[in-house]
C-alpha cells in the first residue's frame, strides 16, 4: 500500500493501480495545555486526527488516543 500527501492538501492510499482512499488534509495545532501545543494532522474523510513528527523522510503518525496505535512512512521516489 502507498499513502500520498499532496501539496494540493489531497491524501490518497493506493494498493497497486488502485485508488483504496482519498479526501483532504491539514496541519494544525492542538491545545495540549498552556505550554505544550501539539501538531496533530486532520484527515477527512473519515476525520481521523493524529499526533505526528518529521525526521528526514519519515513522517510518524500516532494515535493521540484510545489505541495508541503508531504509522511509519517513508518517503520514496515515485516510478
């Protein structure tokens, strides 16, 4: 599977040639208390948010909730 972040603030997954997922995106800061805002990115649909970092080109989302679940994507030259 590939997950695409465009500049157009599109997202998409693909699994081959196929689209599996699309919508829009974008950054923004979460209240996570006075001195600690925390950059989230907002998916939609289905309106996921998610705490990330970026290192070099490694993008780390984490769930900031329930599951506490961790994505890993890494950039690579598309063919």
């Amino acid at each position: 599977m590939y997950f695409f972040l465009n500049q157009d603030s599109t997202w998409q997954t693909r699994t081959n040639a196929n689209i599996t997922g699309s919508g829009t995106f974008q950054f923004i800061l979460n209240d996570g208390g006075p001195n600690n805002p925390l950059p989230m990115l907002v998916f939609t649909p289905p309106h996921l948010y998610y705490q990330y970092t970026i290192s070099n080109d490694t993008l780390v989302m984490h769930d900031p909730c329930c599951d506490l679940y961790v994505r890993t994507y890494v950039r690579t030259t598309a063919k």
